[in-house]
C-alpha cells in the first residue's frame, strides 16, 4: 500500500538539517505531524523558528540511553506516531592505514547501523498499535557500490540495505517498509563544501516524496536509481570510475 502523504505522525532522525530537514518540510506541508530530532541544540532551535509547526528534541542517537529516552518520549508525548524515518549518518573520509582513535570508528558505527536498528525495534510496538504503520530507512546509492575513501559509511550503508530488506520480510503485514536511497546530494554530510558536487537537495526531495506516493518499497534518484538495478559487471565498472576521481 502506497505511503499517504497526509495525517501521519512522523520522528526523523538527525531532522535539523540536510535530507531530514527537506523531508520534514515537504511531510509537514502536506498536514503531517512532523517531530525531527538532531545532536546540536543549535541547529534544531533555528529549525524549529524558521519551519513553523515542527516539533523538535535533541538526541544524539549514536548514544543507547538517548535511543531508549527518545522512545519513551515519543510514546508519552506523540502515542499516534507510525512513521519513522531512520535518516540520521555521519560520513567520515579516512585513509585505513593511518592510525586513529578507535572511538571515531566506533561512533560512526553506532550512528549509521547500531542506531537504526535499535530505533526500528524501540518504536515497533508503538507504530504497530497505529494505522498506516511506516519505517523509512535511509541508505544510500553506496550501498550497491563503495566509494572507498569512505569505507566505513559505505560498509554501514550496505549493511542497513541490507538489514532493510529482512525488516521488511519480518514485519510484512504489520509495518511497510521503504528503503529511500539518495545519491550524493548536495548537503554538508561529511562536511561543508565535500558534497558540492550533488544533486540539488530540493531536486531530490520533491522526487522522493513524489515517489512515496507510489507502491515502491525502494526509492531512489539519479545514481542511486542507476546502483540500485544495476548488474554486478556494471557496478564493477562504477565502482573504477567512482574511485579513479583524484
């Protein structure tokens, strides 16, 4: 069954900015409650004043107390929520024969796969009680295809890819699952200026919440559309022209 676009309940991950913040926009637009949550107060307080209507908490979800706070949060503040948007990722440049702290590693891990999956769990109770019960896991066109200056992310991405698919296996019937699947866009994922040579971020949010409205259980744009279908010989090619960029 198609997502309806209107009279939902949503909580998006690292919602302050970038992807979540396009997508909390156009969802809260089209009459949804739209709760985003982010790590920087800062960042969510100028979210919050410039988009009249959303809701907001501050939540690091690479950090398991804050996961389980936010869950119970949301169950005594917003019981009607079924939608949730795993959008929240950091991405991290990093040649794998210097030496650095483990713990970069580690909260790259915990942010991009360790917290989607405890969120889907956390909140699968709760969206089932609801009607029109979604999770929205948010992956990437590197999910098919690493780009190897970002092994880590790349390898979290295809993780979650997969880890997306048996959700959907698991829960059929009970909560729909769709995968939104973005190429490079141009936010400041990694970094200001590093995705500069992306999509335009409105560019692909219209064409994702349009695509919402169909019965795909995996959306995509540009590249990623590309990636997602694509054969292994054709990914192979895109794997050397994606990593032969200086």
């Amino acid at each position: 069954m198609p997502l309806k676009l209107s009279g939902n309940t949503f909580l998006i991950t690292g919602g302050s900015a970038g992807i979540g913040l396009a997508l909390a926009r156009r969802f809260l637009e089209r009459d949804n409650t739209v709760i985003i949550c982010g790590r920087s107060q800062a960042r969510l307080q100028e979210a919050l004043g410039i988009h009249k209507g959303l809701k907001g908490r501050v939540c690091d979800v690479g950090n398991v107390s804050e996961r389980l706070e936010l869950a119970r949060w949301i169950r005594e503040n917003y019981p009607h929520t079924n939608c949730l948007v795993n959008n929240a990722g950091v991405q991290r440049r990093m040649e794998l024969e210097n030496d650095e702290p483990w713990e970069a590693v580690q909260a790259e891990l915990r942010i991009n796969l360790e917290a989607p999956i405890h969120l889907c769990r956390l909140f699968a109770p709760l969206l089932k009680k609801n009607a029109s019960a979604t999770i929205l896991n948010v992956t990437s066109g590197l999910s098919f295809v690493p780009l190897a200056n970002v092994p880590v992310y790349s390898a979290t991405k295809a993780a979650l890819h997969s880890f997306t698919q048996s959700l959907r296996h698991q829960y059929h019937g009970k909560i729909e699952v769709i995968e939104i699947i973005p190429p490079a866009v141009q936010t400041d994922l990694g970094g200001p200026g590093l995705h500069d040579f992306g999509v335009p971020l409105d560019e692909f949010a219209d064409s994702i919440v349009a695509q919402l409205a169909s019965n795909e259980r995996e959306v995509a744009y540009g590249s990623a559309a590309f990636n997602r279908t694509a054969s292994r010989a054709d990914l192979d090619e895109v794997f050397r022209h994606i990593n032969s960029k200086p």
